[in-house]
C-alpha cells in the first residue's frame, strides 16, 4: 500500500475520459473479489484451507524473487500478474484511491495507448527491482504500488503546481493544502527512510515504491520535456510485502 502516514483527499481535476485508468481500477477490484484474499469466494472455503489457498495464489500470481531468478520461464511474467493482485482489502482501496486520483489527469496528458503500457512497464521493472535487491527472499510480492509509484513520479514532473489536500497524522489530521512539489517528494522520502529499515520479511515493499516513482518521474522529464509541463489548477484525493 502506498500511504505512509500521509493521505490526499479533496477534489481533483479529471480528464473527461480515463478509461484506462478507470478499466486497471475496475479490473484489480474484479480480481480481488473474485480470489481467496476477499475472503468472499466460497470456493476457496474458510479457515485454514482458506489460509492455504491464499498463500498458493500469492506464490503462483505473485513475485517471488528465489523463484523469478530460478529460470523457469513462467516465472517472468509474475511482474506483471503481480500488479494485479492484492493482499487485502486495505491493501487495494489504498493503491485504487491513489491511482483514482492522480491516474486520470496522467493518463489525459500522456494519451490512452502510452499511458497503459508506460503503467504496465514501469509497474514490472519496480517489482523487477524490489526482486533483484532481496533475490534471496522467499516471500511472495504483489500489489499494483510500483506501478502506482510511477503515477506519482510521473505526476509530480507534469504537474508540479497542481494543489494537494492532505491529512497528517501528526497535525491532528488537519486538512492543509500543498503544490505537489511539496507533497510528492515529501512520501519520498517517507520511503526512502522507510526502505532503509525494511527486511526481507513480510510487510511494504518500499524499494518497490522508490523504484517505480524514480521510473516515472525519469520518463516524464525524458519523454515530455520542460516545454510541456501543464499547469494544473488544483487536484483531487490522493491516494505487502506488497507494494
């Protein structure tokens, strides 16, 4: 999950069409409830066997960095199957909030086709990284947080002026409005301090979250360049291991 002390809510400008941004929401939520982790499948049945159940589909959908290594070819496509996958429910409604809010206005100014493969390639090279950095560890990755991550980074570079709402928890939850600029690189380094105490262990991959907001931020600068920077008037909400 992305949030780490710190939320966006408020209202954003959106593009008027962000079907793929909205179709990932609507396809991750699909997944989730109709797979073990809901808990609301009966297929998978309750209590233990439903504990089993879910761990097999976290290792079967997810990334596991001893086994991506490992050389079985099926095993390099579980970046990519990983981004679909969730651990909870907190888990996905924190990434889906993220992406509901800084997603659309992304997708509008990158367009639909880049936008869904610039999602997708920065998503499978953050958990690549994340894998690549703990390629001993035997815990299972998923979560849609790199690629999300990348969302951010990529936002920050288009939009730096864009206006954020957002919660501290340590200001007593008192709604203070920031330029992105502010906010953004402020969750940076939330991860940046994070990451450095993280273990191999269950938990918030975030390396994944460094990897995937520098992914971005670096192919927005490349890709765009200053001459096309937007000034937005104000944005929206913001919004295991997984990422």
């Amino acid at each position: 999950m992305i949030s780490n002390g710190m939320t966006a809510v408020g209202r954003a400008m959106r593009s008027q069409s962000a079907p793929v941004t909205y179709g990932l929401i609507a396809l991750c939520c699909l997944i989730f409830v109709i797979g073990p982790a809901a808990g609301l499948n009966p297929a998978y049945g309750t209590g233990d066997e439903l504990l089993v159940a879910q761990h097999a589909y976290f290792r079967r959908w997810g990334v596991v960095p001893t086994e991506l290594f490992g050389g079985a070819p099926r095993e390099a496509l579980t970046p990519a199957t990983a981004l679909f996958i969730h651990g909870s429910w907190l888990h996905l409604l924190g990434n889906m909030l993220f992406f509901y809010v800084f997603g659309a206005m992304t997708e509008e100014r990158m367009g639909h086709v880049q936008f869904a493969f610039f999602y997708v390639g920065c998503g499978y090279l953050a958990l690549l990284g994340y894998a690549a950095a703990n390629a001993a560890s035997q815990q299972s990755l998923v979560g849609a947080s790199g690629a999300i991550s990348a969302v951010l980074g990529a936002f920050l570079y288009l939009f730096p002026k864009a206006r954020v709402t957002s919660l501290f928890p340590f200001l007593f939850f008192l709604p203070l409005r920031f330029p992105a600029w502010v906010v953004l690189p402020f969750w940076v380094t939330l991860q940046w301090l994070a990451a450095g105490r993280d273990t191999s262990g269950p938990g918030v991959a975030y390396l994944a979250h460094l990897v995937g907001f520098s992914l971005g931020f670096v192919y927005a600068w490349v890709r765009f360049g200053r001459a096309t920077r937007v000034k937005a008037p104000t944005t929206a909400p913001e919004g295991e291991n997984q990422p």
